[in-house]
C-alpha cells in the first residue's frame, strides 16, 4: 500500500509548497480578525464546488465554535477538515488524513486545537478525580488522558494555566504521532512534500497560533 500512496502522491501533489500554504492559512485568519472588527471587505458569493483539490488538511475539534473553512478565511473546497472531539489522531483520523495527502495532493496538515477545550478539560478533571470518569466517553478521553498525565501529576495550582498548557500537550502529541503513524508520513515529511504542524485558535481574540513548525 506505501508504494501505491507515494506514486499517487507523486502524480497530485500540489503546486504550492507546504509553508506557503501555512502562509495562505495565517493571511486568512488576519482577514478574519480584521472582518470581527468591520476591517475586511466581504467575500463574493460563494459557489459550491464540483470537484476537490484542497490546499491544506485540517484535523481539528468537534467543538462548534471552531468552523475551519471560517477562521481561515477560506471557501468551500478549500480545506479538508476531519473534526473529532479533542482533535485526535486515531485511526479513521489517520486514515483520512493519509487520504488527503495521497489522493488529493494536500501537502500541509494542521491539527488545531483550541482554548476552552472541553473534552481536554474533562480529561483533566478525571486524571484529577477518577471517580468523574464516565463509560460513555471513555473511549475519546482514555485516548487524552496518556497524553496530559506529566502535566497533571505537576499539581499545578493554577487551573487556566494548567488547562492552557493541556491544549498545547494534546495538540503536539497528534502532530506527533501523525508524523510516525506511517512509512508514508515520514517519507513525505522527509521529502518535503509534507508538511505537520499544530496549531491553536483563541476564542478569546480569534486568532490562530501556529507551533510544532519543524518536523
């Protein structure tokens, strides 16, 4: 399957380059920054497109208020976004990812997490009281808990410190296990035809900041 991903991704890859895409992507949330306080002029009407060539992937939170293709600045087609609560890696994640950058030629991959994060947060509290541990969302929050245990045992005293920083680990540890998930990650990664990073959008001012930006 490796060899058939990469002649794939030999035959689509995408013109522009994976950093100046992130550039693409950083242009268009100033824009919408600037449209939050009447700086920006509005966007032409939009038309739905018959075919897709997206220019980066986004694997982002579930969470409602965190719309992609909005807080980029970007029209439909323009993004392939794989939402799941906390912005997880996990297998159908990883294998829809590997879908873009295989068969739509996406060489830049953004795992953006965000603060307030919920089922961040609800990891937290259970690390911290595992009697809070529901069965029904075991099977999203035992995949965070691993991630954020070193940060919890810390006891830091400040819990919006504490939950901030646990956005940060939960974001680096998807970019992360992206990067090695697959042969075919690490080779494009090497041949720089790939690009991960992480990312965090603030709800507070509705900026994305962009980190992890070296593989």
């Amino acid at each position: 399957m490796k060899v058939g991903f990469l002649k794939t991704l030999s035959a689509v890859s995408s013109p522009a380059s994976p950093r100046a895409v992130l550039d693409e992507l950083r242009a268009g949330n100033r824009r919408f920054v600037a449209s939050l306080a009447g700086h920006a002029p509005p966007r032409p009407p939009l038309r739905l497109p018959t075919s897709q060539r997206p220019k980066a992937a986004i694997l982002g939170c579930a969470d409602a208020r965190v719309p992609a293709e909005i807080i980029f600045d970007q029209g439909p087609g323009d993004l392939f976004v794989v939402r799941v609560a906390g912005n997880l890696s996990a297998p159908s994640q990883v294998a829809s990812l590997a879908f873009a950058v295989a068969y739509l030629g996406v060489g830049l991959i953004v795992v953006l997490g965000h603060s307030q994060c919920g089922a961040v947060t609800a990891a937290v509290d259970e690390l911290l009281d595992p009697t809070r541990r529901d069965p029904l969302l075991d099977p999203l929050l035992s995949r965070i808990r691993p991630r954020l245990a070193e940060l919890v045992t810390d006891q830091d005293p400040d819990r919006p410190r504490l939950l901030a920083r646990a956005v940060r680990a939960n974001v680096r540890a998807s970019v992360d296990h992206l990067r090695h998930a697959h042969a075919f990650f690490e080779e494009a990664t090497a041949a720089g035809r790939l690009l991960v990073v992480g990312g965090e959008y603030s709800l507070e001012d509705a900026t994305v900041d962009f980190f992890d930006l070296a593989p």
